[in-house]
C-alpha cells in the first residue's frame, strides 16, 4: 500500500493514545511555542511529556507554568544536564502512548506536520517512520555544507550496515509503535540515540518509512548544540551498535521482544 497523500483525515484512526517526547535544554525562546503548537494538534488523545535536560534558564519554569493549565503536558527535571538520550529513555518511561514521535524545543521542526509524520502508522502500513529532511515538503533552510556533508556521510556509512535506503538518520522527527521502542534500553550518550534507535530498529522486523518534512534550521549564534564531536562519536556508534551491540544479551532481548510483539501485525 502507498502511503502518499496520507494524513490524520485518510487514516480514520483517532483513537489511538499519540505520546510526544520533548527533551529540552536551554530552549526559553522557543520551548512556549513548541508546547502552543503541540497542544493545537487533531489528537483527542495526546500526552507531551518534556523533560528538562538540567536547563539554566527559565526553560523548566516555563513548562511548569504551561503545564498547570494543560494536563496533557508533563514535565520532569532533570538534574544535571545529561544529553539528548537520557532525556528521550526518560520521556519513554513516562509516555502511555500507543504512538510515540521525538519532537525537538528549538522549532527547527514543525509541530504542525507531526500529523503527517505518524500517518502511515495510524493506517497501519508502517511501525517505525523518519521524517527526512531530504525529502523536502516546503520549505528548508538553507546553512552548513559542512553539516549536509556530514549527514550524508553517516547515513551512508549506517546504510552500508543496516542495509537500508534511508535518507536521514539524524533526523528528530523519528515516530514509533510502543512495541518497537518501549524495550529499547538505551546505552548511548549524547546525540547517540539517533544512530542506537537506527541500528536497532533495523535488526527487527519492523516496517520502516520515510515521509518529507520541512526544515527550519537554526546557526550555533541561534543555539544550535551538535558539533565536531558529536559527529565523531557517531562513526563509533555506527560500528558498535550494528556489529556489536546486537550480539549482546540486551541486544538480543530487544529484538527478540520487537519481533514478538509485531508477529501478528
């Protein structure tokens, strides 16, 4: 079945629970709008949970005042700061959701098209789906060669491992059944669960997608955080995650665990 032209409207699938997954650190400008557009979102059943990553500023407080008001947004702080992939293992922990999708609080990805995001799984032609910033659907800032090179690079070197034709890795936008990525412990740090999920996800039996979302990049003036380093670490996450961390007792427990759930799907 072809997933063109889904959306919240075709898939006729309300009532599934949606979980979005905030991790936030140092995100004051932005974090208010982030939450103003995810409440807005189609889903009479929706829980955000953001989980505040040792912030410094008024990040925290200003969910916390969100929150009061809205009982569908959940905030937990997190103390200290501990990177993207204990904050996103955190806010899978806390999320009922029978749908999950990572969400960004720097507004370089839109709220607005998480509904196109998770249709193929509300339809249910897909379990895992990555929004790919190649794949563009309106509108892409234009910033780092250097970063497009580097994206590339790793995306190639993964799809050399896991054998898939993606686009985008290192996308936020990655959206899940409960059964793909509720037994995923993960073991990275930093920005590493991008490359971990990937990797993992691939040695399953899970039917992954991509759908094009737009693109609305931030310079490091702007805040963005991910550097030099993070992209050295993720060759080495690339290598161990696909050739190594499989073969573990963990490794196999997960995919043991995804492959049950999703025999009868």
């Amino acid at each position: 079945m072809s997933t063109a032209g889904l959306s919240l409207e075709s898939t006729g699938n309300h009532s599934k629970k949606i979980s979005v997954l905030v991790p936030a650190y140092n995100e004051e400008k932005t974090i208010a709008r982030v939450l103003e557009r995810l409440l807005e979102l189609p889903f009479p059943n929706l829980e955000i949970i953001v989980v505040d990553d040792g912030s410094s500023d008024e990040t925290a407080s200003l969910v916390e005042s969100i929150a009061a008001d809205h009982a569908r947004v959940k905030v937990y702080r997190q103390s200290p700061n501990q990177g993207k992939t204990a904050a996103i293992a955190r806010a899978i922990a806390m999320s009922t959701g029978d749908v999950l999708i990572v969400q960004d609080a720097d507004l370089e990805y839109d709220p607005r098209e998480i509904p196109d995001v998770i249709a193929p799984i509300l339809e249910d032609v897909a379990d895992v789906v990555y929004g790919s910033r190649f794949l563009v659907k309106k509108a892409s800032r234009v910033l780092y060669y250097y970063h497009y090179i580097a994206n590339k690079f790793l995306t190639c070197l993964s799809n050399l491992l896991t054998n898939r034709n993606m686009s985008d890795i290192e996308t936020c936008y990655k959206a899940f059944r409960r059964e793909v990525i509720a037994p995923l412990q993960l073991t990275s740090k930093g920005f590493g669960m991008e490359i971990e999920i990937t990797a993992m996800v691939c040695k399953t039996r899970a039917r992954t997608y991509e759908v094009p979302i737009s693109y609305y990049g931030r310079t490091y003036e702007e805040g963005k955080k991910i550097g030099l380093s993070d992209g050295i670490a993720a060759i080495w996450y690339i290598f161990y995650y696909n050739l190594v961390h499989p073969s573990t007792k963990r490794g196999k427990d997960y995919v043991k665990s995804v492959n049950a759930a999703l025999k009868d799907v």
